[in-house]
C-alpha cells in the first residue's frame, strides 16, 4: 500500500485524543478478562456501546477533550503517511471521504463528513462511554469513528490476521461503511439487538465490509481535490490478501472457537470469517455499492 508522498494530509479530519481518556470507573466494558470475554461474544469492530448494550452511559455524554494533536504536527504528506502508522490512519481516512463524497450523489445521497477519534484506553462519546476492550467502532450519536491504535497489534496478536498497512486500512473503511449505513438510513436495523447467523446485526456488518471494498476498488483511482491525483498510488494483490486476512480474523465464528472453544450461531452478530471475506470481496471486484444489499 502506497501514499503520494507528495500529496497534503488533511489532519482536520482525525481529532487526536490520545492520552486523555476517562480517569475511574463507570463502564461495563473493562481490559483484562472483561474485555475478552467482550471480544469473544462479537461486540467489537461495528457501532457505538450504546447501540450494543455495552455502556452504562446514555447519549448525550460529552466527549472526552481533545489532548494531544500530535498528527496535526507531524502528519503533514503522504511520506509521513508511508512511514508512521497514525498518519497512514489520517490518509485512509481522507481517502476514504473523498471517495464517498463523490460516490454517494451518484446515488441520491448527500455524503456528510466523519471524523475519526484516535483514542488510548478509555473515551467519552455521545453513544456513551467505551474502552479499548470494544474495538473500533461508529457511534451514529456524533457520527464519528473511535479507534484505538493499539487494536492493529491485537488483530494479528490475538486473532491471527496477517497485520499489514492495509488490514489497517479494512478496518477504518469498515467503520466509514457504517457511516454510509448511517446517512443511507440502514444502521438502525441493526439496533434490534437480535442475533443469529440471519439477525439484521450480522447483515449490517456484511455490508460495511462489502462498501469496505467498495472503496479499495476505487482507492488507487479517486482523485484527491488539492492535487487532482489518487492519495493511494498502489495497492497489491498481497495488500487485497492482507485485508481478507483481517476480515476473516474477526469472523464470529473463528472468535467463538479461540475464545470460547466452540462455534454458536445463535449468538452471532457480525458473521463468520467465510461471510466477511466474501462480502468484502464482492464490493472489491464490483466496485458498486449496489451489489452490497446484504439483507436480501
């Protein structure tokens, strides 16, 4: 995966929180065995705590405030973004924005921004308070992602993808896939709560990893509007592999099995590895959101 080294980040969209978490308690979802188990049952990488029943907080918390804005000083190009891996987070997600942006009026739709929140431990949002433990995830209350940067070690030290610049990229575009859902009007059907291999929670993950390749198609191709070029320059075919590496590592199915020691359907919420690798693999080929309807 390859960034225009001399194309301008813009740092406006990532809001860098990073050392300022929640000091005490208050949460039900903790590090440690809390945050395992949490890990085990499917609850992370989607949408908000509140929306999945996991903080003791309602919305209109106020967030945490802003600390530290280290990307506002050294992500600058595309240069810093080949060489450190929060300003490659900054890149994917200008790209990420600039694609949707042009995508969704081709559509009917009207895209409207998302910053992403680079958090360390614990963060206040307006679906209410959440740690590390839940992963990245998309609180529609604020319409902002959350990540904590120290979820990409995990993905490859806990759940066994592959790691690479680009499973990093999967994730981020995942979270922007609930985004779309959100201004299409499609997330709420998640918030049923129902789970199971056909529950509406397990096909609304399937299409943000569907529009997640969507975007990959289209990545090394969209042109940014400062330079008129594509902030990505190259994405290969190992690239393409380590991000079904990703999807596939946080299948329901292959998480209940390390964690749990046995596979249940009946509780999935997100999909099994088979399910988020081929879903992402059809936005990838088709490039065409329309062949995302996971709920046919």
């Amino acid at each position: 995966m390859q960034f225009d080294d001399d194309a301008d980040l813009d740092t406006s969209q990532v809001q860098d929180q990073r050392g300022g978490g929640i000091p005490g308690g208050g949460l039900t979802i903790g590090g440690g065995i809390v945050g395992l188990i949490a890990l085990a049952l499917g609850l992370f990488f989607g949408i908000g705590p509140n929306e999945l029943g996991l903080s003791s907080q309602g919305p209109g918390t106020t967030p945490s405030p802003s600390t530290d804005q280290q990307v506002s000083r050294t992500c600058r190009t595309g240069k810093d973004a080949n060489t450190r891996q929060d300003c490659r987070v900054v890149a994917i997600v200008n790209s990420a924005q600039s694609f949707w942006s042009q995508e969704l009026p081709r559509h009917s739709l009207t895209y409207t921004p998302a910053s992403t929140v680079l958090f360390t431990g614990r963060v206040n949002t307006a679906c209410g308070a959440a740690t590390s433990a839940v992963g990245p995830f998309y609180c529609p209350g604020d319409r902002k992602v959350y990540l904590d940067l120290g979820f990409f070690d995990e993905l490859k030290t806990k759940f066994g993808a592959s790691g690479g610049p680009f499973a990093q990229a999967y994730v981020v575009a995942h979270e922007y896939g609930h985004h779309i859902q959100n201004l299409q009007g499609t997330l709420s059907r998640a918030q049923d709560r129902l789970t199971g291999a056909g529950s509406n929670s397990v096909k609304v993950e399937l299409q943000a990893d569907c529009y997640a390749g969507v975007w990959a198609k289209h990545a090394t191709s969209t042109p940014e509007k400062s330079t008129g070029r594509p902030l990505i320059k190259q994405l290969t075919t190992a690239d393409i592999d380590d991000g079904l590496s990703a999807a596939a590592a946080v299948g329901d199915d292959r998480i209940q099995e390390k964690f749990q020691g046995r596979v249940t359907p009946e509780s999935w919420t997100h999909g099994s590895a088979a399910q988020r690798r081929q879903w992402f693999t059809t936005g990838y080929t088709t490039g065409d959101m329309a062949r995302c309807d996971t709920f046919r």
